[in-house]
C-alpha cells in the first residue's frame, strides 16, 4: 500500500501504476444484494438454474455497476491518503466493459495515477482503473475514475 500525505506526494505519483489490491470474490449473495439495492433483478444475475441452462456463460453474472462499485473498497488497499478534510467521487470516464464477471470469480483492481491537478485548492485525480480477473487475460472492465480531495 502507498500512502500519500499531500499534493506534492500525489503529483510525484503521475504517469505511475501505483498497485494492485487483494482478490475479491464476487459472489451470489452479492450480487443478489446488489440487485435488491439497485432494483435490477435481470435473470442472467439473479437466476441460477435459467442461467446455467440458457446464458452463453453458464452462469449468473455479476452487473457492470456491481464490478463499478467496487472501486472506492478496492483503491483503499492500494493507496492510503491522509490528511484530508473530504474525497469526493467526481466521475467515471471512458469506461469500456471487457468481458462479464462470472459469480465466484475474482477480481483486483489495478491502479494508474494518469494526472494531479491542484484547481484552487481541490485536488483532482485521475485514476486508470482495470479490474482484472483472476485467470482471465481480458480485464472486466478499463476507464478512468475521478476524485476530488481536500488536504487538510
């Protein structure tokens, strides 16, 4: 894990793939829990018999935004930063999904500082995102995430 204590130690980041977090295993309670929050009950992650039998995966699979949210749990083992006042989740962009996440499969989150921008005492990062999996050699998914922070 890095820790970053301010701006100048962020900055010294960029253009740097910065680490990798520890395996995550997505599994059905999951991503049943994550369709129960966000309403989206779509049979190919929530039905495992129907899955089995007529998804081209053979299995439920886990929802793109499930894998997305990910993100905040996953980074916080790569990169501690402190001496903040707040850290805002600005955005996504430039996400591409690579191919689904199979329930039980697991995923990592590898992370590139891309950019540091001190914009009038916010600062804002860009992070390369690539979740990987575990065996595969496409990611699930490639983009940039957004943060704001506030050093203290």
């Amino acid at each position: 894990m890095i820790i970053i204590n301010n701006f100048n130690e962020y900055k010294l980041l960029e253009g740097t793939m910065v680490g990798t977090s520890l395996w995550h295993t997505i599994d059905q309670d999951q991503i049943n829990r994550f369709a129960d929050a966000t309403l989206d009950h779509q049979w190919i992650h929530t039905d495992e018999k129907r899955a089995a039998e007529e998804s081209p995966y053979r299995s439920t699979i886990a929802h793109g935004y499930l894998t997305l949210s990910l993100i905040p749990y996953l980074w916080k083992q790569i990169a501690e930063v402190r001496n903040i006042t707040m850290e805002i989740n600005y955005g996504i962009e430039n996400f591409r999904f690579g191919q689904p996440v199979k329930v039980n499969d697991q995923v990592c989150l590898q992370a590139t500082i891309r950019s540091v921008n001190d914009l009038k005492g916010t600062v804002k990062v860009v992070v390369g995102a690539r979740l990987l999996i575990k065996d595969q050699s496409k990611p699930a998914y490639t983009g940039d995430v957004l943060f704001l922070y506030h050093f203290a």
